[in-house]
C-alpha cells in the first residue's frame, strides 16, 4: 500500500463538446464496367472462399426443369476488391479575420434561406454584438452556416463569446460561434486496402434481363452448397453499359 499524497492538477480542462475535431468518412467512387456485378456477403470469410475459388459456374435456369442438354450455364471469374484509402492526410488551413462558423441551429421546419434571413438579421445588429452581413451560406451536409461580415473586428469577439443566445420565431436557441477555417489538402498518401466482404464478378454474358440476371446471381452465391453465404447486397451491370459503386465506412 503507498502512503497518500496531495496531487494539484495544474492542466487545462475542456468540455469533450468543444474540442474541434476533424472526421473523415469514406466515400469511394467505383467503376464497374459492363458485364460485371459486386457482391457484398454478410460474412467476410465466404467472400474470402468466393475468391479462393476464382472461377464459378452459374446456373441461368433457376425454376426450370430442364434437360441436360437445354441448360444454360455461365462460366464467371471472381477477385477481390481493392480500394485505394488515405493512410495520411495534411491539410493547410487559413483562419478567417471575417467570417464566423454559427451550429447547434435548430430544425424550425422553415427553407434555409428564410432561415439565413432570420440570421442575418440578427447579426447585423450591433446590439448583438454583430455587423453587416457580407455574405452568409450554408454547409453542405453540415446544418452549419458560415456568415461573413463586411468590417473586420466582428467576428473575434463573437468567437470568444463561444455560444450566443438567438431569437428565431418566437423562442430563444443557444448557438455556438466558432472560428471558420478553409484550406486545401497540402499532402496526401493512398495505400490500397481490400474489401473483405465484397468479390467482383466479371465476364458475366449478356444473356437475361438486368433483373432476373441480378436475381440469379444472388441465388447462386448465397446457397451454401456452393459456397455461399447470405448476400448484403449485388449490384450488377450489363454488357454495353457502366456503372459506380459508391463504397461507404462498414459500420460493423
């Protein structure tokens, strides 16, 4: 056992809810030419033997009673699917002297420009603490909404106030100010990384509808007797055409 001791913390302590942070979500575009589908299994291991297999016999007469000699069968190729993701990611960032970062705004069910009219309204008064609005937009994707004053000096003590009281309607919302920053990606670095639970099929003949050629792939690969397994999702794409698959952080 150790004696005790009195410990004085001399740190800095801040809400976790006001540390800036930066998040990346994946969002990969990829191109999938015609004659090719992207199975995406529940398990990674059954996609893993998918392509341990590389070549898959499939059966085109699902439902039929067919003699030997009348079945169609399709000969595909299965391989894995890389992508090329960031490994390391500098960016260059520029504070704005101008233009203040206001979040936290509540869903008034109204369009978003009278909402940035109510905005501006109130900002524009230096009452509030504010000045005439330059300019102001929303983010996209964000609910942010950066705004611009036209003199400089209005917006620092804004961003050390940190959260303002904002008449919207008829009821008063909290919302937080914070420095609005731009930049550009000074550095990059891809390393490709593979999927683990989605195979590409290539080679896959123009020979059925784009449906019922979706349908049958998606039986073949999720019985088990073939090596299977329950399929997350396919998507495929017929001969003479393309498409993109959009590939998005697997939450699991």
């Amino acid at each position: 056992a150790l004696p005790e001791k009195k410990m004085v913390f001399k740190g800095l302590v801040t809400n976790k809810e006001d540390m800036d942070k930066l998040i990346l979500t994946p969002e990969i575009r990829y191109p999938l030419l015609g004659g090719s589908a992207l199975v995406t299994f529940e398990k990674a291991e059954v996609a893993q033997g998918i392509v341990e297999a590389k070549e898959h016999m499939v059966e085109l007469n699902f439902g039929e009673e067919l003699d030997e000699f009348d079945r169609c069968r399709a000969r595909v190729q299965a391989a894995p699917v890389h992508l090329l993701l960031p490994s390391a990611l500098e960016i260059g960032l520029i504070r704005s002297s101008r233009s203040i970062l206001v979040s936290n705004l509540p869903c008034l069910g109204i369009p978003d420009e009278a909402l940035l009219d109510k905005l501006e309204l109130f900002f524009s008064k230096t009452k509030n603490g504010g000045g005439e609005v330059e300019s102001r937009e929303f983010l996209d994707d964000s609910g942010q909404v950066v705004l611009t004053f036209v003199q400089d000096g209005v917006a620092e003590p804004l961003i050390a106030r940190g959260h303002i009281q904002v008449l919207l309607g008829k009821k008063k919302y909290d919302l937080k100010i914070s420095p609005c920053l731009s930049g550009d990606i000074s550095n990059l670095h891809l390393q490709p990384r593979r999927c683990p639970r989605t195979v590409l099929l290539s080679g896959i003949p123009d020979v059925l509808g784009a449906e019922p050629m979706r349908d049958t792939l998606e039986i073949h690969f999720q019985k088990a007797s073939r090596g299977g397994g329950e399929v997350d999702t396919l998507a495929y794409v017929p001969e003479g055409r393309w498409g993109v698959a959009v590939f998005t952080e697997d939450a699991g």
